[in-house]
C-alpha cells in the first residue's frame, strides 16, 4: 500500500509539474512564432501549421470553424466546457498505436484563421527509453524500501501487537504472560499499563474471594446464633402451653432472655450491614444526648435484669451531655455493652452504667459489672470480631461476639476512645470517652423529676 501511494503520488505530480510547464513554454514559443509568421498564417484561410526542429508541430485553426479529427475532438471539448487551456499526454506503454507525446490547444485570437493554436510535440524515443528505465528504477527501489521497512519497522511493530494481544486476553488469568515491552514509547506504556491492570484484577478477585468466605462464614454463625434462641424459645413456649400453671413463669423468663437476644441479634446485623456498606455514623450532623439513651437502655433491659436477677442502674448529671453520633447506632452500642454485661452476670449480681462529664468539653461514659470477668490475655482479644472467651461459651453458646465488635467500630468511626479493663475485686469494666458537642438548635431542656436519674 505504501509502495502503491508512492507511485499514485509521483505520477500525480509528474502530471501536474508536466502540465503546468507545457502550458507555460507552448503559450510563450507559439506566440514569438505568430510574431514572426502570423501574417502567413492569417492570410490562410485553409488552415496554416509550422514544423520546429525537434519535431514539435503548431497548426492554427478558426475558433468558429473547427471539425474534423483536428485539432483534437477530446482538448476541443475540454476548452468548450470552460478549460482555459487543456492539455493532454500520450503514453505508449499503455497506447501502442500513439504516434505523438501529447498536445495542449490555446486561444489567441477571438475569431479569424489564426485565432486557435494546437501544439502537438513527438515522442522522445530515447527519453522514453530512458524514462522507461527510471520508472523501474523507481519501482524497483521502492519495492526494496518497502520490504526494509517491513523487516526493520513493521515486522517488529506487529510482534510487539502479537505479544500485546495475547497479554490483554489473559488478564485476570492464570496463564496470563506478561508483554514484557520495556521500550519507553506508547506501546510499552500501554505493556506495563497491562501488567497493572492483571495485578489489580487479581488483588480484586482475591478481595472479593475473601469476602466471599467471609460472607459464608458470618451466614454460619448467624445461622447459629439463630438456630439456638429460636429452639429454645419454641420449646419454652411448647412447655409453658402444657405445663402446670407454677411451672409457667421460669419458661417465659427463659422465653423472654430468647427474644431478647433475637432482638438485640437482629439490629446488631442490621448495624454491621450499615457500617460495612460505608454507612457515616456523622452524615447530617447527628446529635444524641446520652443521659436521655441511657434511660432508655435501662427501660428496655429492665425487665431481663429482673428475670436473671440482677441489679440494673444508671447514673447521669443534672446536665444535658450530647455528643455527635447517629441516635440509633449510639443506643445499639450502649444496648450492646449491658446486654452483654447482664447475659454474663452472676444471680444478685448488679450492672451499673455511670454517665460523668469531664469538663465542659469531654466525657465518660462506663458501664460495670461483676460478673466472672476476663483474663488479662482476653483482654486484649475483648472487641475483636467472633472473639468469646472460653467462660462466656461455657455459660451462654450464643452469639459470635458481633455486639462488642460493634462497639468497637462505632467508636472507631466516630473518635471516641473505648478501653477494657477489669473491674476490682471482679468483673469487666467498660469505658466509652470522647469530645462532648453543641446541642442542636431545636433541642428542648424539659425538667426532670429526681426519679429521672436512675
């Protein structure tokens, strides 16, 4: 193809410089030839011609009276359709039976025996010849920068494509090979793009594998947690519809600790799905005031405190504490630590929840128990998602230690600090303190009755 363009553009302009130099150097010896015999050939009225030298013949016509095989019926019709000056060119390579080179026809008269010129001029035998030559040369020599350029350029150039190719139709696979294009030009940029691209989709697929299992691994476990408290209280409800009337009240306490759990289990998934899908615990500008959360907690869990026989209290300041945090997630998180705190609790043991502000900016919020506690090595672990020390699976086979994980995350999310300690002489002791904020403008400071404190 570029050996093909070459030569179309090459005989374009072989025809074009040819045209215009006929034209040119035709106009200009006619005319200092009329100069010389245009009486001769005015006073002709049958028509007037003049041989050079060299072969090249003028004949003149009358632009009105024109017919016949001269001047030439094809430049005749070109002037007619408005070209000033056509020219033609004759090749014998493609027209054996062509007598002349070619032959250009020009007006210079309006009317009369001498007022329309043809120049026709011979073939040039040796140039032919010598022209002949050169155009094989051309070829030639074109044909052989072709071919180099196809070995040197082109030939490396699609092996490069080939290598490319095959790189793009592995990425992500494991047969995937590398192009290894290390050349600092677009290809080896768009090489080294594709070996970019292969390692992000293989960390993306083992991302996403790992979610997977993940994904698997929590269904399981809350497929376990489910499968317990459902059991349980199905069967306390079957006991309690047929068991004597003093038997009844143990079976709902044990049916009321199992919806409980199912309540707390099922918001606590809800939360985690919040915060795994990026859900912002700040979005909006969110305020809570945790003294009016605590009551709440404390009205919720209450009558569970009481079926296990355990104390549940709640201490809170005169003032209003508020802080930045989404309500709900908030209260889940408080929910969370009593919860955990009554379900891991001795009979006639107490769980207190003490709200403190730390100055006008900080504060405290602690929630105590003194249950069996854990060791200093469960400690560190206490937080950490599915992590249950071996005491609280003995007691309770529930849960997966979402609760506390939560706990955890939210804190994290929001920049309240959350540590674990035990609580002297035994029990756990949980601390949640952070930055106390501005009520909203709409907040109310309604009154309070000493029973509201807890």
């Amino acid at each position: 193809m570029g050996l093909l363009g070459t030569l179309g553009a090459s005989y374009q302009a072989f025809l074009a410089g040819g045209t215009l130099a006929i034209r040119i150097s035709s106009r200009t010896f006619s005319e200092a030839i009329l100069r010389e015999h245009g009486e001769a050939c005015r006073s002709s009225p049958e028509g007037w011609s003049f041989r050079m030298p060299d072969g090249v013949v003028l004949e003149a016509f009358d632009v009105a009276g024109t017919s016949g095989r001269r001047p030439s019926p094809e430049l005749l019709e070109r002037m007619r359709e408005g070209e000033e000056q056509p020219v033609t060119f004759y090749f014998p390579l493609f027209d054996r039976s062509a007598v002349w080179g070619g032959a250009t026809l020009f007006r210079v008269g309006e009317g009369g025996p001498c007022s329309l010129i043809e120049c026709r001029w011979p073939l040039f035998n040796e140039r032919y010849r010598e022209g002949r030559w050169m155009f094989l040369a051309a070829v030639l020599s074109s044909s052989l920068m072709a071919a180099l350029c196809t070995l040197v350029v082109i030939a490396p150039l699609l092996r490069r494509f080939r290598r490319l190719h095959q790189a793009a139709g592995g990425i992500g696979g494991t047969a995937y090979a590398s192009a290894g294009d290390e050349a600092p030009d677009e290809l080896g940029e768009l090489s080294r793009v594709l070996d970019a691209t292969h390692g992000r989709v293989l960390a993306d697929a083992a991302r996403i594998e790992a979610q997977k299992h993940a994904l698997e691994r929590h269904l399981a476990d809350v497929a376990h947690d489910l499968k317990t408290p459902i059991a349980s209280l199905q069967l306390a409800l079957e006991l309690a519809s047929a068991a004597p009337s003093e038997a009844v009240p143990e079976l709902l306490v044990q049916g009321l600790e199992d919806t409980v759990y199912l309540t707390a289990l099922v918001e606590n998934l809800r939360l985690a799905c919040q915060l795994g899908e990026g859900v912002d615990p700040l979005a909006g500008e969110p305020r809570v005031e945790l003294g009016q959360t605590l009551e709440r907690v404390v009205r919720r869990l209450g009558l569970l405190a009481r079926r296990r026989e355990l104390s549940l209290e709640a201490a809170r300041p005169d003032e209003d504490v508020w802080v930045r945090c989404n309500p709900t997630m908030m209260e889940q998180a408080i929910v969370n630590l009593v919860h955990n705190a009554l379900t891991h609790g001795n009979k006639e043991g107490h769980v207190v929840i003490v709200l403190e502000p730390e100055g006008a900016e900080r504060f405290r919020l602690t929630v105590l128990d003194d249950g069996p506690g854990l060791s200093p090595a469960e400690l560190e672990h206490l937080g950490e998602r599915s992590f249950r020390s071996a005491d609280a699976r003995r007691r309770d086979p529930r849960g997966s230690g979402l609760g506390v994980a939560i706990v955890r995350e939210l804190c994290r999310r929001v920049g309240f600090g959350l540590t674990f300690s035990a609580n002297e002489p035994h029990g756990l002791k949980v601390v949640i303190e952070g930055a106390r904020a501005e009520p909203p403008a709409e907040a109310l400071v309604l009154p309070r009755t000493p029973g509201d404190r807890g």
